[in-house]
C-alpha cells in the first residue's frame, strides 16, 4: 500500500473514531443524566415520606404476650402484651389505634383499644418517636365463654393521618385459652362429705323414763309414817312399776334406794339414821311389789351426812347470808368443822333447820323404764298410711328407712305439713331435692328453713351451696359467712367459692388441708403439682373429675403414662370429656400422639 492510501486510511479511522466517541459520550452523558433525575426525584420523594408514607404491617416477633396460650381465672381472660415500634417507622403525623381482638369459633371479642401518636398530633396519647421507636404494653381482659377454649389472640392496628385512614395486617400474639380453673366444681350432688346437710332426728329405739319419790322421815328418827308412803310420789311410783309388768314393750332398768340423815348432829348417830332409813323403805317396797306380783332388783345403800344435798338446797334458797354458809363448804371438808361453822352463823341457822334440814330427812326412790319404741316396719308404714300416728322424731327417721328420692321427698313434705314450725322439715326436703338437682327448688326450701330459724349454721351452709350451683356467688358468700360451727364441709365450699372469684391465695387459706377435687385443682393452678398428685389419691370417692386432674398434673409433669392412664379413666366414667380434651391446650403437646387420639376418639 502506498503512504498516500495509508495516510488517508488513517485519516478515514480517525474520522470514525470521533464520531463514535461522540456518540458514546453523548450516550453516557444522557444516561448520567438521567440517572441523577432519578436520584432526586427519589431524594425527593424520601423526604416527602418522612411525614406521609403509609405504615407497614408489622413483624409477629415485635410481641410478646403473656401467658401464651392464655388462661381463664375468676371467669376473665387477662393479657398483658408487649409490642415494639421500630425505628423510622412510626410517621410523624400518624395515629394508630391498636385493639386486641381474640377469635374463636368464627366469633370476634374486641378488648380495650390503646392509641398511639405521632411526634408532630397532638393529643394526649403515648407518642412514638420516628427515629427511635418505641415499646409499649397493652393489658386486656375478656369475659370467658367455654368456645374460647380453642380461639386466637390478634392485635388489630389502624392508622390515621390528615390525608387517609387505613388498617394493617393483623398480627397474631396468642394461641388459646388454658380453661383448667373452669374445672372447680360448684355442685356437690352426692358428694357425701362435701354435699348439703341433713338435720338429724332424735329418735331412739329405746326411750328411759324416769319416776322418782322422796320418803321423809323425822328429826333422828326412822319409822315409816302412812303419810309417806301413801303420797301422791309413791302411788305413782307403784304404778310405774305395774305398768312396765304389764307392758309388752316396757322393763323396768334400775330401782334404787337411798337413805340420807341430815348434816347436823353426831356422825354416828346420823350414820344408823340412815342406813335404817334406807332399811325400812326397801322392806316398803318389796312388799309393795310383792302386793302387784313383780320381782325388781333393787340397789340400797345411804349417805351419814348429805353435804351435797345440802349444799343444792342452799344455793337454791333465799336463806340471809347464803354466799356466807357456801363459803364455808368450801373452806372445810370437816364435815364437823363445817357444822361449828354453820352454827355460829346464828341468823341463818334457825332458817337452815327449820327450811333445808328436813328435807334432807330422807330416803329417795329412783325407778328407771325401758321404753322400746316402734320397729323400723312399722314406722315405715306408718309413714306412708297414717303419719298422724308417728311423732317428728319417728317421721323424722322414717326418712332414713328408705334410699329412694322421691320417697325421702314424700315424708319430709309430711314433716313440714304437721310441724311447719319445724326447721328439719324444709332443711332436709332441700338437700333431697339438691341432690335430685333442682337446685332452685332447694334454694326456696332452704330459705323457709331459714325463716324459721335464721342462725342455724348447716342450713345456711346448704344455701350457700344452693347459691354457688346457681352461680350466685355473692349470696353464697353471705351465707357461708353464717355457717361457721357447721357440720358441712364449709373449708371445702369456701374455697371453691374463692377459686371461682380468682382468688387463689384465700383459696389456699380457706381449703387448708381440705381433700378434695376442688383442693386438688388449686393445688394444680398455683403449681404445686406433687401435692395435687397426693390430694387425689386421697380423694375418698374419686370421679371422672378426679381422673382427669390426674391427667392434667401427667401433662404438666411430663408423665405420658399418667395422662394416658387419667384420660382412659376419665372419659371412661363421663364421655362428654373427650370433646373437652381434644381441645384443651393442657394436652395440646399430645394433640398428635397416636395413643391420646386413640383415647379420646
């Protein structure tokens, strides 16, 4: 190639290189440019969202709440959450409205709502700052149904500003409700020791009746005179002792005889006094017994001096300077230096021989009747053919005679309409219908009793059991705060009373050592599990309740073999358990496990 042609090739290849350096650079600068349009327009647009961009949903993470699952006491679902607003987040002139909302069963319960600020609203709200953020705690509370047993727990967040208002995605902070204080029993149907009260009767098979007569005698003698032993006292003495003869269910159980000689005079003297006096009026007798053609056995024997008989007399008397001659028997046991005293009390010794002395004179005759009542036959016939022929006492534990409700019913309502003036009559007929479980029914029989006789500790004990299964838990207490001194399990009521309300310290005082279901499941609830576990071995007359606590405490100590074992017995005694423990989070680690399916399908 020659240097002309190269030359111009070279010239060509700069021309063509110009030109596209050009246009390269042209490209690049167009690019630039619009490349920081961008950056600004973006600039721009950032510091424009500093105060207006919408807030975002939030991360779950930012909550905690607590507990987690919830769990129901005193009837309420308390929750105490704690969230975080994050760093540049909050918008200056936003107003969020965050409200707990727990979901069950298709269902929504809204808590209280809480609100929040921005730096540049004003109000009187907590303000969030936008660079650092901020923490907060929300408390709520919502009344308990059983449905929540299987529900969520979501914080709901509206957003407001001058230009829009707008909600973010919920945000869930809970899974459930833990329901085990639901469990407290609050009817005690059957439940012997801890059930309503019955008033007892007074009845006794055998009856002892007896008859007594006094024979007196003259100052230091000891002959009979006919106007002793003909007195109205001995007459119908005699007679007693016929009747019981001739009685089929009669028999006399003890006759006897005592002579006495007054305190006054000689020891020996008053010795022979009485031991003739009580001769004289054993012979009476045999051979008044002889007359009506009856054998008694009769115990004699006699007193020298009858100090204490004297002593009686005295403090029953108006004699002057009473509290003085007392006095004096208690000062000496000399039954002679009781005498010197007594004499030198002038005044009131004339009044003492002429009022106590003589009475004193004495032999005393005490005869003791076995009655035997009606036999359990016939009482209980009575009771149905002619109750007007059965005192209260036998109508009273005709009652007892028979295990049938609605017979025990009958008869009570007989007590009442013969001895309305009797409190056992309504008392007894309101547990009989407590235990058939119509607890209003029993509520209204319990309060007539209670007309009748307002202070009686065990029937305002079995109101206050009425009151309690009728979850009339203020009432209940009024009435348990009269029942003290009953005989009814008033520690085991007050505390379920206090477990209801939430109150599981008075709960602890108030059930003491009490053994039952009820004891047991605060033993659960304040986490004393190895107590609970003794409580319910102890309980006397275990049930589905007691059964399925014992698998709760399995599940909350990690024993799979105790769950398996308190579930299968549970369901077994009462099926309604399974639909219970299917969904009760207690067991929500077993929820999967092939055996507490198979148990509870």
């Amino acid at each position: 190639m020659s240097y002309r042609k190269v030359k111009q090739f070279s010239l060509e290849i700069c021309i063509f290189v110009s030109l596209i350096s050009k246009k390269l650079f042209k490209s690049i600068y167009n690019k630039t440019q619009n490349f920081m349009k961008k950056q600004l327009i973006f600039a721009v647009t950032l510091i424009f969202a500093l105060g207006n961009k919408d807030l975002t949903a939030l991360d779950p993470s930012l909550f905690t709440c607590t507990p987690n699952p919830l769990e129901v006491k005193g009837g309420k679902v308390d929750a105490t959450i704690t969230g975080t607003f994050p760093v540049k987040y909050f918008a200056k002139n936003a107003t969020v409205i965050v409200t707990p909302v727990l979901t069950f069963n298709g269902k929504e319960v809204k808590g209280t709502a809480s609100t929040f600020q921005g730096e540049k609203v004003i109000g009187n709200n907590q303000t969030i700052s936008y660079k650092a953020g901020g923490s907060y705690t929300i408390k709520t509370t919502f009344d308990y149904v059983p449905e929540m047993l299987k529900s969520e727990l979501y914080l709901d967040f509206s957003v407001s500003t001058k230009k829009k208002t707008y909600t973010l995605q919920r945000v869930k902070v809970a899974d459930g409700v833990i329901s085990t204080s639901q469990l407290v029993a609050k009817n005690f149907a059957g439940a012997e020791a801890n059930g309503p009260v019955i008033l007892n009767d007074k009845f006794q098979r055998v009856i002892q009746e007896l008859q007594e007569a006094d024979i007196k005698f003259l100052i230091q003698q000891s002959n009979l005179r006919t106007s002793e032993t003909k007195s109205e006292d001995i007459v119908a003495l005699t007679k007693k002792v016929k009747e019981a003869k001739d009685a089929e269910n009669k028999e006399v159980a003890g006759f006897e005889i005592s002579g006495y000689a007054s305190p006054d005079g000689a020891l020996e003297l008053n010795t022979n006094l009485a031991e003739k006096r009580q001769k004289v009026t054993s012979d009476f007798i045999n051979k008044q017994l002889k007359k009506i053609k009856t054998s008694v056995t009769i115990d004699s024997k006699f007193t020298a001096e009858d100090w204490d008989g004297f002593q009686k007399l005295m403090e029953n008397s108006n004699i002057q300077d009473k509290q003085l001659i007392l006095r004096v028997l208690s000062m000496y046991s000399d039954p002679e230096q009781r005498e010197r005293e007594i004499k030198n009390i002038s005044v009131a010794f004339k009044s003492i021989a002429d009022e106590i002395l003589p009475q004193l004179r004495r032999s005393r005759l005490k005869l003791t009747v076995d009655v035997t009542g009606k036999s359990d036959d016939e009482i209980a016939k009575l009771a149905k053919e002619d109750a007007s022929k059965l005192n209260v006492e036998e109508l009273l534990y005709a009652a007892t005679l028979t295990n049938n409700a609605s017979e025990k019913a009958t008869i009570y309502q007989k007590v009442i309409d013969s001895y309305a003036s009797d409190v056992r009559g309504y008392n007894n007929l309101g547990v009989v219908q407590y235990n058939q479980g119509k607890v209003d029914a029993a509520a209204a029989s319990f309060a007539k009793a209670l007309s009748i006789e307002p202070s009686n500790a065990n029937t305002n004990y079995n109101a206050g059991l009425a009151a309690l299964a009728k979850n009339d838990y203020a009432k209940a207490e009024e009435f348990f705060g009269k029942a003290a001194g009953t005989s009814g399990s008033l520690s085991n009521a007050l505390g379920s009373l206090y477990i209801i309300k939430g109150d599981y310290a008075k709960a602890k005082t108030a059930f003491g050592s009490t053994v039952s279901n009820n004891a047991a499941l605060l033993q659960v609830l304040d986490g004393n599990y190895s107590g609970a576990r003794n409580t319910l071995d102890a309980v006397a007359q275990p049930d589905a309740l007691t059964s399925y606590l014992g698998a709760v405490v399995g599940a909350r100590t990690n024993n799979r073999d105790a769950v398996y074992a308190g579930l299968r017995k549970a369901v077994s005694a009462d099926a309604a358990l399974k639909t219970r423990a299917v969904s009760d989070l207690e067991f929500s680690k077993f929820f999967t496990d092939e055996t507490f399916l198979s148990i509870v399908k």
